[in-house]
C-alpha cells in the first residue's frame, strides 16, 4: 500500500529500488492454513514507464500497488493518474495446499490492467481498476474499487489505510473457486459452477518509514473477508483472512 510521498508525482526523470518482503498470507484465497514467504524485488521507473517485481517496492515514485509488472502512466497529474500496464500471473499450483489437492494447476498467463486513481483533499484517494487475462487462458476477468487514506504522522514515516471490494467474471472464478466433474472425481470435491459475481473486501494498513537517506523499512497487515460464489466455494475454509508483510528496501 502507498505511502504518503509514494502517490505524489516524482520530479526525478527516474527511479530505483531492490530489496525484500517477508509475508504471512493464507495458502490460497480461502485457505484455513497461513505460510511464511520472503520475496525479493526490484523497482524501477524512467520518465512514464515503470517496472516492478511488486508494488510494495515503489518506495520514491508517483506508481504506487497494482502488482507490479509493467506500467506506463497515460495521464498523471496531482489529482487524476491514468495507467496501463501488463504483468505476469503466476496462476496456482496444486502443491500449494493438501487442500487443493486432485485440482491440477491454474496454468500461469499475463495479465493486462487498465486502473485509474483520483486524490480527494485531505490525503483521500479513490481508484478503480480492471485487468484481463491476455493470453486468454484461464484467468478470466477482475475489477476492483477502492479507497484509502494517506497519512504522515512523524515526518520520517507515511502510512497508508485502504479498503477494496473485487470481483471476477464467471471465467475467474470457476478457476479458482469451482470443481468441474473431473475435479470433483479426483477430489471428492462437489462440483460448484460459480457465476460471476463479487470476489472479497479487504481492509489494510500499510507504513514506510525512511532510515537514513536510502533505506526504507516496509511493513503493513490487512483483513480480508471473501463474497459471494468465492465465499460459498467448497474450497473455502475460511471466509474471513489476515496477513502481515514487513521488508526492507534500497532506494537509488
């Protein structure tokens, strides 16, 4: 999530930064059991063109979240931010979870996402975005709304809140959230043939503080709490979720 300098325009022709995130998440959306990640990263920003590893490593630049990938801003001022861009989704793989289990792969795909984002007063942002499977594999569709808050409470340290509702076409969620016939025999699974429809809310909170002139320590936690076909998945464990991330990074 971005902090306060992070979604102000940058007056550097470019940017930079390398280092790592350690996260708690669920194995999967859904998932009763959480696992341990550490993740490293890179950003790297010239002129209107940006690439990421992760948003979380957007740490001095006007491209905040979305994933990572690929970016270029189409319009970006101090109010309204404009972008397109492609990244790689890296699907789901069965070994992920004994849950899973006899539910073979979501095959890996790019995405394409279009999102947009304007600055209220007072350190409000609301956004939009949607992105498409573009090798239409097996990814389907996902839009998301969202609004935050930026704030900075020590002149050192930003800190982000924001909360999201998604959803995803029936071609999405039948991939992560319904068991076909095949499945369902391998499985035990019943079958469940979702329809399109909302996918989550989530809550977070995210902080960057600066040590020195060039490190940046990350760390935020955020709720999230699945809807509708997600929710009654057979695959759902748990409709209610946490995580908690904490990093740091090297900003050139």
């Amino acid at each position: 999530m971005a902090g306060a300098d992070d979604d102000a325009p940058s007056r550097r022709s470019w940017d930079a930064s390398v280092g790592f995130i350690t996260s708690l998440s669920p194995e999967y959306g859904g998932a009763a059991r959480q696992r341990v990640q550490v993740e490293p990263g890179f950003f790297v920003r010239w002129g209107r063109v940006s690439v990421a590893s992760r948003g979380a490593f957007v740490v001095r630049s006007a491209e905040g979240g979305g994933g990572g990938g690929v970016r270029v801003d189409l319009s970006r001022s101090e109010r309204w931010r404009l972008g397109l861009g492609l990244r790689i989704d890296g699907g789901r793989r069965e070994s992920s979870s004994p849950d899973l289990a006899g539910l073979g792969d979501i095959r890996r795909t790019v995405r394409a996402r279009l999102s947009g984002s304007y600055r209220l007063d007072d350190g409000w942002r609301a956004g939009g975005a949607v992105t498409v499977d573009a090798l239409d594999r097996d990814g389907g569709t996902i839009g998301e709304f969202t609004l935050g808050r930026d704030l900075r409470p020590w002149p050192r340290t930003s800190v982000g809140f924001g909360a999201s509702l998604s959803f995803g076409d029936a071609r999405h969620l039948q991939s992560y959230y319904g068991i076909t016939p095949q499945q369902s025999a391998r499985s035990g699974y019943p079958v469940y043939a979702p329809g399109a429809g909302l996918r989550s809310a989530s809550l977070g909170v995210g902080a960057r503080t600066a040590v020195g002139e060039d490190w940046v320590v990350l760390y935020g936690a955020n709720v999230a709490r699945l809807l509708g076909p997600a929710a009654a998945s057979p695959l759902t464990r748990r409709t209610t979720s946490w995580g908690l991330n904490a990093g740091l990074v090297y900003r050139f």
